[in-house]
C-alpha cells in the first residue's frame, strides 16, 4: 500500500467521523454555530481526500 493511500484512508476515517459528529450536533443543539463549523470542516477534510485522489 502506498503511503498516499494510507492518507488517503485516513481522511476518508477522519470523514466519516465528521459527518456523524455534525449529524448529532444538528440534532442535539439548538445553536446552529457548531453544525455549521463542523461541517466546514467535515467538508474541508473531504475536499482535500478528493484532491489528493487525482493529484496522485
């Protein structure tokens, strides 16, 4: 396994943690400011797992 795809597996575990993190934080807060944040992030980790996929 090539060391770009470890990262690559990593980001993609990193992503679907984000998108259960920002799922519970949509339906537990009232506060939308934390879902919003998280799931800039959560996209942002997706982002860059698709950049590196055709960059490499």
């Amino acid at each position: 396994m090539r060391a770009i795809d470890k990262i690559r597996f990593i980001l993609n575990t990193l992503f679907l943690v984000g998108v259960v993190i920002t799922m519970l934080l949509y339906f537990v807060t009232d506060n939308r400011e934390p879902f919003f944040y998280a799931g800039f992030i959560t996209l942002s980790v997706k982002v860059l797992e698709f950049i590196l996929r055709f960059v490499y």
